[in-house]
C-alpha cells in the first residue's frame, strides 16, 4: 500500500481527528459504558478506514487518468 504526498497528508489530518474519538471511547469502556465506547471505537475506526475503500466524487478523475495512461503507457516490466 503506497501512499502519495496527498494521501499521507489526508491520512495524518484523519488521524488528527480519530485518534481523541478514539481515546475517548476506550475512557468510556473503563468507565463500564460499553454501548457508547464501543460505538466511539468504531467510529474512529470508520473515520480512518472508509475513505480508503470508498470512492469519492472528487476521486473520480484522477481514476479516470490513471486508466487513461496505464493503457498508453506500459510499465518496463510488463513488456517483457
């Protein structure tokens, strides 16, 4: 799993984010509320988890080009 430049930096704001939901549902199951915890868990899990595997209306395009030139332009290793 290669990250570019962008996805790292969108990685690192997502986690800036998730990581106190995150923290804040494993303080909520020590505390014996396990509903709400483990709903904060899987929130923070969710926040990190589903814009790698959903595509985005604005992924759309680069998807689109990265089509567009694998056809025309061939890796060295898969000529052979």
């Amino acid at each position: 799993m290669r990250l570019g430049i962008l996805e790292m930096v969108g990685l690192a704001a997502t986690l800036i984010f998730a990581i106190p939901v995150g923290g804040f549902g494993l303080t909520l199951l020590a505390d014996g509320q396990t509903v709400f915890g483990g709903a904060m868990l899987l929130l923070a899990v969710l926040m990190v988890a589903l814009p790698k595997f959903l595509t985005m209306p604005q992924d759309i395009p680069s998807l689109a080009a990265e089509k567009v030139i694998g056809g025309v332009a061939k890796d060295p290793d898969e000529e052979e």
